[in-house]
C-alpha cells in the first residue's frame, strides 16, 4: 500500500507555511527529508499526542500470529484470539484450529487447544465471567464451478414411535426408480416418532418425527442431478427398520453450496484457560449473534444451519447454570444480527448484519419483545438499503437508551457504501433515527469501541466490499455524543477491513485485530492475504499529566449496592462508569456496554451506586472506571456485578 500523508500533515505542510511551522517547533529542515519521515517525527511529538492519540504496533512471534476473526477480553484483562481455520480451507481440511491469548500488560501470548472449527462463531460473556462461544463452520462453501457432485437437503423420517436412530457419517440413500445415490455428510440423529391417543376412543396416532442432513451424490456430475421430489431406501436397513426409516428429497443439484454451521458450544474458562464442551444448540449455526439477557440467560439468533440455509427464525436460549439450550419465540434475521439489551428486557435491533440473507427479509430496524414476539419496526434511516457491514453502538451511558449505527454497505458484493450516521433514542414515545454527523467518507466494516469518557473511537473501514479497489480507510476518529461531531484521531498504518475487530483494554488503550481483503493491490489483480499485524491505539487521555487511581475496595457488588474504594483523587473524581467488556467479530460487538454509576465523595475515599435494573446491567464481570473534573479516566480494575 503506498504511502498516504495524514490529514494533519497535509493541513500544515502547504507552501511557505510549512517552513514557520517547522521554525516554531525546532523541527529539522523539510529539505533533505522524505514526507514519511517527517510525518514520523510529527505523530511522535508531544503535542500531537495530546491532541490526536498515537498508535503502535504489537510485536507478536511468528508462531502466535493467526488469523484473529473473534478476538474477546476476558476478565483477566487476557485476550482471547479465535481463529479457527482463520478462512482457509486449507487448515480445515487439515483440521489445524487455532486460539491464541494474549495478555496486553506483559505482551506474552500463548496458543489454546481449539477442539472444533469456531470459524464465524458466536460469543459473549457469561455472568461468572466465562466466555460463551457457539457455532462454527461445518463445511466450506464452494461456488458452483467448483461443485462437481450433485447435492442438497435430505429429510429422513422416522415412523417407529419406540425407536430414535443415529446415521452415521457416510450413510447411503438411495432411489431405484431415478437410479440416484447419496451419501450423507454428517452424523444425524432422528428421534422416535410421536405416539398420541384419543381420550374417547383410545385410537393411536403415529406422526413421524424428521431430521436433515446433507448429502451429496455417489457420483460426479450431472448424472447425479435430481430435479423431482423422491424416496430413498436407507442402504443396511431391512424388515421393519427399513419400512420405519427412510429419505425425502426434493431438488438435489449442482448449484452453489454456502458454508455451513455446527451445533457445538463451548464455555472458555479464563483462569484455566482452556475450552469446556457444554450441550450444542439444536440449531447448526455459522454467523449467530449471540446477546445476554437480563437474566443472565444468553438469546442465539440466525446463522447458516447444517444445509448452507439461514436459519429460519428457529431462535434457542442458553441456561448457563443447566448448560442446556431451549428454543424460544421465532423471528427471521439475517446473520451476525446487531441486536441490544434494552430497557425491560426488550431486544433492539439496529438493522445492522454482516451479510447472508435476501435483501428483503430481516433487514429492517426495530424493537422486539422477545415475551410477545411483537416487533415494531424504527424507521427514519437515510441509506436504509446500506446496512450490512455497518456499524452500530449502545451510546454511553446505557441509561439513555440510545444506539447509533455507522456506515454500511449494500447487500452481498454491493459497491455501494455510505457516509451516513444516525440515533434513535428507544426511551422516545415513538422511537425514530435522526441524522447524526456525516463520516468523512462511505466506509464499510467500520469498528467502534465506547471509551470510559463516555466517547467512541472509530477507525478503519474500507468504502467498498472487503477493500476491493484498494479502498481501505487509513484513518480513524472520536465521536462524543455529547456534541454530536467527530474529531480527528491519529490514523492507524494498517487497513482494516472484512474480519476485523476492536476492543478496549482495562488500561484504556484500545486493540485492532484483523483484516481479510479479498485483493492485495488496488488493481485488483493480485489475491489478498489475511491481515495479522496488531496494532493498538493509545488515545490523548494518556498523554495528559495525571490520571486517578483506585485503591482497595470490594471485587463484587450487588445490583442496587454500593462499594467504596480508597483513593487520593476523590475530590476530583466526577464520574464512574462500570464498562462492560467486548466479545467481538465482523466489526460487529453488542457486548459492549458503558453503565452510568451514582457517585458519592468521602475523605479518601468514593463510593459507587450500581443500577437496580438487570436490563441495563447484565450480570457478569465489569471494568470499574473513574474519570477526574478533566475527563481523564483511570484504569479500570475488574469488578463482579451478582
């Protein structure tokens, strides 16, 4: 990528006035000096610092780098990297899954035993601070000049009511009157069928019971195609298991074939440091939202399921303390949906997606109540159609209700992107989004993080589908909502686009991970390569000449209570924030969370209020954070809200 003078540099280094600028500041002479090494001696400044923040990359040994396409903070103040076979199909084929945790304070990484493919899971945090990680990839997709076996859907039904059966992988089926055979994929389970008796007359009623699997013919070519619906005979059944159990398939072609997800689910323990299998989903899903609601309970919407379809509504809740999944009220959404916990338990949906799905189903915004399955819809939304890889936040604090949502782009390969932000405040009778201030160019894939000064840090993007043309953002930004404008922010060195991620880390640094354009020029003519560099981002609170301090306190508090912590800033100290940490993917994070503490000053001392509402302060771990009369915020220590 060649090199781009910053927006800073270029305001200053026009003409003459570039020479007095230099004089004023004992800076060496422009000539002699090329305009990468003078904007390397101007970001390095103090000053500059102060004012726009100051990246730096990680050094990261070569046998931890990985192709980071989740990264979460644990409350160790670890990050986990989760890569799984990172979007090669060479490692999943080789069934090389890869983790990597990374502690930021000692720079050390250390590699993590990865049992399944977490390739586009889903994540978030549970309450005793494990990290929930569910879904994955099952198979790979492949476009429809490279399927070469006819394949699809295969329902096999069960009519004996006293029996359930496993089909192992490679199970045939197979049709004598159309000559076609197919073999299943994966392992599949069907349950026994249903036995129902009629109170009056005591007559018994059997309805079969049904599982899918995906097959794929027994031979290459057309001479597997199957365009009609059929009966298969399952190959090793005889008598009456082979009367009991059989196949229906409908059309069964050489079209192209999506990935496909996984049922497995995983609590990541972040003191023992290792992965812990829990009950799967009843759903196969690749791309699921994951979000925590008030209870504790973790909601699991869309994806792919195990035939490359997204999952028609069938949304499950995860009880933490059974480790079981149970299904809960239907609604369609496309993949890795933005949705928030709001007030009351209701779940937001800011329109946001990361891709898979018609353009015309699931798209549109709205507020949904998960106990009535009423969802009303939020209109207002200028670029409404550009809202897959947007961005979208809970702004802080969570008390205000109101989410913000970024950028985007169209549906699928769309070139289009958009400038656009927008608000909508939930607490409203009539909740609709009003514009918010432009971005300085469309940018998709935008990441955001909260900061405990209650700002957002933005950065990176690209304008069109994952950097295509060269088209990635090399700047980033800070939005205070209290303003309602952007700021200017150092730029980062690194593009980030498709498969990137942010996240705040307890020192209030934030971390950028990720990037996986498809090309690796702007000529597009060369392929891309999966970006594994590091890069953090120190913003200008850090630079200022003092920060408050926490001293000793209590490590949990109760929703409603209050903790007191010693400090020798508590006259200056003006607010408290309890920040919620990230579990990211797809620039997609609706863990993150700013929550609005009371505080109350003692001699030596603060004391903090929690909120008593569970719908805006989930159970779980928390990053406590103060910030002095100059907006100047701590470091967060981590704290156990019960």
């Amino acid at each position: 990528m060649s090199y781009r003078p910053s927006r800073r540099l270029r305001k200053i280094a026009v003409g003459g006035t570039a020479v007095g600028v230099l004089a004023g500041m004992n800076a060496p002479a422009i000539h002699g000096y090329s305009a990468a090494k003078y904007h390397e001696y101007k970001i390095n400044q103090p000053g500059y610092k102060a004012e726009y923040g100051h990246w730096d990359r990680v050094e990261v040994p070569e046998e931890f780098r990985v192709n980071a396409i989740h990264a979460a903070l644990l409350r160790t103040g670890k990050v986990l990297l989760i890569a799984g076979s990172g979007n090669d199909e060479r490692n999943f084929k080789a069934k090389s899954f890869k983790s990597v945790l990374w502690d930021p304070a000692e720079n050390t990484f250390r590699e993590i035993g990865t049992p399944k493919d977490m390739f586009c899971a889903g994540h978030t945090q549970l309450a005793d601070g494990t990290l929930l990680v569910a879904g994955g990839t099952a198979r790979y997709e492949k476009l429809k000049e490279a399927v070469d076996r006819a394949g699809g859907a295969m329902l096999i039904k069960n009519e004996d009511p006293d029996k359930p059966r496993n089909f192992p992988k490679g199970t045939v089926f197979a049709n004598n009157e159309n000559g076609r055979s197919f073999r299943s994929e994966f392992a599949v389970n069907v349950p026994r069928a249903k036995k129902t008796a009629d109170a009056r007359t005591g007559e018994v009623t059997v309805t079969a019971s049904e599982a899918r699997v995906f097959v794929q013919s027994l031979v290459k070519g057309e001479k597997g195609i199957v365009n009609t619906a059929a009966q298969y005979e399952i190959q090793g059944l005889a008598g009456e298991d082979g009367e009991n159990f059989y196949g229906l398939a409908t059309k069964l072609g050489l079209d192209k074939k999506d990935f496909q997800g996984i049922r497995q689910a995983y609590e990541f323990d972040p003191v023992a440091e290792r992965y812990v299998p829990v009950d799967p989903m009843n759903e196969a899903r690749w791309y699921p939202t994951l979000v925590t609601l008030a209870d504790g309970r973790v909601l699991s919407v869309s994806g792919l399921d195990d035939i490359g379809q997204v999952v028609p509504g069938k949304n499950e809740i995860y009880d933490p303390g059974t480790r079981r999944w149970t299904y809960t009220t239907e609604r369609y959404f496309p993949t890795y949906p933005a949705l928030f916990l709001m007030k009351g338990g209701k779940i937001f949906y800011s329109g946001a997606n990361a891709g898979y799905g018609p353009a015309d189903e699931g798209r549109v915004p709205g507020v949904w109540d998960l106990r009535t399955n009423r969802f009303t819809e939020v209109s207002g939304l200028k670029d409404a159609k550009d809202l897959e890889t947007a961005g979208s936040v809970l702004l802080p604090p969570a008390q205000d209700q109101k989410v913000m949502v970024l950028g985007g782009g169209g549906v699928g390969e769309s070139r289009s992107s958009t400038t656009r932000t927008a608000v909508v405040d939930l607490d409203a009778a009539d909740p609709r989004y009003t514009p918010g201030p432009d971005l300085p160019e469309p940018t998709r894939y935008l990441n955001t993080v909260i900061l405990p000064d209650d700002t957002l840090f933005t950065t990176g993007g690209s304008r069109d589908y994952r950097g295509r043309g060269g088209s990635d953002i090399l700047r980033a930004q800070i939005y205070d909502p209290a303003d309602n404008a952007f700021r200017e922010a150092a730029d980062p060195s690194v593009g980030r686009n498709y498969h990137s991620e942010a996240l705040l880390l307890p020192d209030g640094r934030v971390a950028v991970f990720g990037s996986n354009p498809l090309f690796g020029d702007a000529a597009d003519t060369k392929p891309g390569f999966f970006e594994q560099r590091i890069e953090v981002y120190t913003p200008p609170y850090r630079y200022r000449d003092s920060r408050p301090s926490l001293g000793a306190g209590p490590a949990a508090v109760r929703r409603g209570g209050t903790a007191t912590y010693a400090t020798a800033y508590a006259e200056h100290i003006e607010t408290a924030r309890l920040m919620r940490p990230s579990a990211v993917t797809h620039a997609t994070d609706v863990e993150q969370r700013s929550i609005a503490l009371d505080v109350e000053h003692g001699e030596g001392s603060v004391s903090v209020t929690v909120p008593e509402d569970p719908s805006i302060v989930p159970p779980g771990w928390y990053m406590l954070v103060v910030t002095d009369d100059e907006g100047t915020p701590s470091e967060a220590r981590w704290v156990r809200v019960t």
